[in-house]
C-alpha cells in the first residue's frame, strides 16, 4: 500500500517557458504563436510533453500572456503560471511553484521557442535522471558554433571518461578558455521536485545580464553534493531555438524534410521532396504519387495508389486508394471513396463525400453534397447541399440554386438521373430515380422517377431577320 511518505517517483510534470519577449521577431504576435509546419512552435513543444503523459502542464506565460492563454485554452489540462517581469529562467521556472507545491517526482523543463524535440530525446532524458537518481539532468549536445549558448563546464576527465558537469556559464558570462567549449546547454533539463523550488530561491542574479539564471542551479547543486548527470544529444539540431523570422523558416525546412523522409521511406513518392508541403499529421499510403507544390494538411489521410497532381491543396480530409486528382484542386473536410478522379481545378468543400469510381471535373465546385458511386459531374457545376445517388450524369454548367436569400435547401438527384447542360436546380427539389431532364431546364418542381422534364419554352426561328435588320437605317 502507498502511504504519504513514500513519493510516488512516476509522477511526471512539464513547465514549460514562454514568458520571453522574442523581440528578434519583430513581430506583433508573441513568439511562441508563430507556426511552423501547421503548428505553433509551443503547440510542437507540447505535443512532445505529451507523449510523456504528465501529470501536471504548466506554461509559464508573460509578454502577451493573455494571447497566449487564449490561443492554448482549447487543450484541456494545461496550468499556466504567469511571469508578470522576465527576470530571467530561474526567475520564470520559480513562477510555477504553487502549481507544484505538495506534489513529487520530477520536473521536465522545456522552452516554448524549441519545438524539434523528439519523444525519444525526452525518454532518454528521464531515464538517465531516473535510473541515476539525480537531483538535475541537463541535455547537452557538441556543436560547431556553441556563440551565444550556455557552456557546459566539466571536471577533468577520468579514467573512466568525460569529467562530471561542474557548472553551467552563459555565454556573456565566460573566460576565454570557458569560450572555447563547445558542450551547450540545450535549455532543457529534468529536476527532481523534492529540492527544486527551495534551491531557485538561492540564485543570485550577479552576471552580465542581471537575470535569474536557471543554469546556475547546477554550480548550486554541485556544492552541495548532489548528483547532477548529463544526456548528450546525437542531433543538434533537435535543440534549436526560434529567435528570429531566419530560424523559424529554418525550423520549419527540417520539420518537413524530416517528415517528408519518413514519407519516401515508406514507400510514397514525391517527384520534388523541395516543394512537397506535407503536415506531421497527414498519412499517406504505398505507392502514392506526390507531384510538386502539392499542400497536405491537418488530419488529412491518403490511401495507396493515388496520383495528386501538381498544386493540390487538401485540407483534413480523407482520400481512399486509387484516387487520381488533377492539378490544382482544393479539398476541404471531405471524402473521396476509392478509384474516383477530381479536376483539374474541382473545389470540394467541407462535408462532401464523392463516391467510389465517380469523377468530379474542371471548375466543378461541391458543397455539403454526396456524390454516388460512379457518377459524373465534369464541367462547370455547382452543387450545393445535394444528394447525388450512383450512376447519375450531371451536365456542363448544371447549377443547384441552393439558397433561397434565407436558407440553404436541398437538391435530391436520384440513381441514374441524367441532368441535362445548363440545368438549373431550384431547391428543395427532387429529381426521380431514372428521370431524365431536358437541356437548359429550369427544375421547379420535383420530378417523378423515369419522367422526363423540359421547361424552356418552343423554339421560333424567324427567317431573313438579320438581313432585314442591317436594312435599317441607323
Ligand atoms: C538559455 C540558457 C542557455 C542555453 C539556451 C539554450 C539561461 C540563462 N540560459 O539561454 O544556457 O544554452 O537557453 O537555448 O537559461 N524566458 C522566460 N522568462 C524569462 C526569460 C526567459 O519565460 O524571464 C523563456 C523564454 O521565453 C524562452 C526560454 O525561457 O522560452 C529561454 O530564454 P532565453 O532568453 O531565450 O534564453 P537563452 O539566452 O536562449
Ligand atoms: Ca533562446
């Protein structure tokens, strides 16, 4: 049985900080609502976070904090902690103490403007804090330009290999010798809760920035005999942080190369991987072919065997096997069942369902409609709020007058209906089972199965009109 003293070392907590101004982004937006590949770079942070499954979230908010809080308060869970003045990352990490006070285990800290960490990376991190028991654990990486990071300051080696951290010197703050090192504090720690928050209120801010440096805790827990370990990334590139409009776009290139080779890997091509805009959350199945400048986003899933031409932009949809879609589309909150074929240029709006095999042609745009199996709408319609069943051909330029100047009404066109060019649909109505509708009619009234409809009035010819009309004088 569990008793009160005995801590329960699973506990997991995330803070994570975002009170900084990012004033190299020259932005009127705060920093960490800046995206990169669909998401904010918070919302990557995270979504990494929460794979750990935490017990407890706390974004510690400051500059902008209410547009923070606003952006973020749809994901349930979170706890924030405001930062009134950015005193520093000690200062900023102690903001979220009541947020923790009376629980245990350890504290992941993260940095809201460093979203490429993997879940890996994060495991790896707690395992070592975990298994070694230590007070802190700071992940570090090797990197070739190490300017303006923290170093990482080791005891001399041993026999045993690289010595233990000693202490962590920012930048601004190192002799020449410490300048050399090129061990970086990536930002990221782990810390046991027990002696946290009593030992941030013992840093001092002496240092060239007058800040509450974080960092500092190691230099503290060292002197006083506690053990601090280090996890040394394989990737740097993991820990880069967004500063400026430069990173962002930089972050965002390695995001999408990453998931584009993921892609490639599992056997999907893409004819430009450079131009290949493809979010962390899209699938896409074997044998898919990927044309350049295609957009693929949100929760949108592909299945195999599909062709999508170049220009494409899908948005959280789903597209089964076989699909070939010509260039430039745009699909929105839809399905399209297997083996059907859409544009060039279709618009398929949200909540429309295109049905296996049927074709959807150029300048054809559906709203809130279904589509049956094999059916045709080629060139130059509107449907709206229509119910299209199987086997059924809609003519160039046939049109559903949806909405009536005060709600939108419904169109029913049922199996193996042929809608005749120029057709005009004026909703609600329903066309029949097999009913056949003459070219340019204007649908008024609901037509019975197997019927046939026409409505423009006879045609008149009138002979030697136009002779007679250049007779008259002007
Ligand atoms: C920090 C580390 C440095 C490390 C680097 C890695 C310190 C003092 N230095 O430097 O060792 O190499 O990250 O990227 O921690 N923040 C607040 N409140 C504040 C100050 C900062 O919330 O008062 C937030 C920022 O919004 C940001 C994070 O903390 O998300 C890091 O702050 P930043 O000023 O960018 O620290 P660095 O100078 O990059
Ligand atoms: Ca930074």
């Amino acid at each position: 049985m569990q008793t009160a003293a005995q801590p329960r070392m699973s506990d997991t907590h995330v803070v994570i900080l975002a009170a900084g101004r990012g004033t190299r982004m020259k932005s009127a937006d705060p920093k960490v609502l800046h995206r990169a590949a669909g998401f904010s770079l918070i919302e990557h942070v995270l979504r990494a976070a929460d794979t750990i499954a935490p017990a407890t979230t706390v974004v510690v908010v400051g500059h902008m904090a209410d547009r923070v809080k606003e952006t973020l308060g749809k994901r349930l869970g979170l706890a924030f902690a405001v930062q009134e003045v950015q005193l520093g990352t000690g200062h900023a990490l102690l903001q979220a103490e009541s947020h923790l006070a009376g629980k245990s285990g350890t504290v992941v800290l993260l940095s809201g403007d460093v979203p490429l960490l993997r879940p890996a990376t994060l495991r790896a991190l707690l395992e070592t804090h975990t298994s070694r028991k230590a007070a802190a654990t700071v992940l570090t990486a090797r990197v070739d330009r190490p300017q303006g990071y923290g170093r990482i300051v080791r005891e001399p080696a041993s026999e045993a290999g690289r010595g233990r951290i000693a202490a962590i010197v920012e930048d601004r703050d190192t002799t020449p010798a410490e300048r050399e090192i090129d061990e970086i504090n990536s930002g990221i720690y782990a810390f046991a809760l027990e002696p946290l928050f009593a030992a941030l209120k013992s840093i001092g801010a002496a240092n060239a920035q007058g800040e509450y440096y974080l960092p500092d805790l190691v230099k503290i827990y060292r002197d006083r005999g506690l053990a601090v370990e280090t996890v040394i990334l394989e990737d740097s590139r993991e820990i880069l942080g967004v500063n400026s409009r430069r990173e962002l776009a930089d972050v965002a290139a390695i995001m999408r190369a990453t998931k584009n080779d993921e892609l490639m890997a599992s056997g999907v091509t893409l004819i430009d991987p450079g131009s290949a805009w493809i979010g962390p959350d899209v699938t896409i199945g074997a044998d898919t072919i990927v044309h350049p400048n295609v957009y693929l986003e949100g929760r949108t899933r592909i299945g195999s065997g599909c062709e999508i031409h170049a220009g494409v932009r899908v948005i959280d949809s789903t597209i089964d096997d076989g699909v070939v879609i010509n260039n430039y589309c745009v699909i929105a909150e839809s399905h399209i069942a297997s083996g059907a074929r859409l544009g060039p240029f279709a618009h398929i709006r949200p909540q429309s369902d295109v049905g296996e095999g049927a074709h959807v042609g150029n300048f054809t745009e559906l709203k809130k409609t279904t589509l049956g199996k094999g059916s045709k709408a080629n060139h130059l319609s509107y449907l709206g709020d229509t119910t299209v069943g199987e086997k059924v051909n809609i003519g160039a330029g046939v049109i559903t007058c949806n909405y009536d100047g005060v709600r939108k009404q419904q169109t029913v066109i049922e199996d193996g209906a042929f809608v005749g060019s120029d057709t005009q649909l004026i909703a609600p109505v329903t066309v029949g089972r097999g009913a056949y509708i003459g070219t340019g009619t204007t649908v008024r009234e609901n037509v019975p199965p197997g019927a046939l409809a026409v409505s423009a009035g006879k045609q008149r010819n009138i002979e030697g009109w136009v002779e007679k009309k250049r007779k008259q004088k002007p």
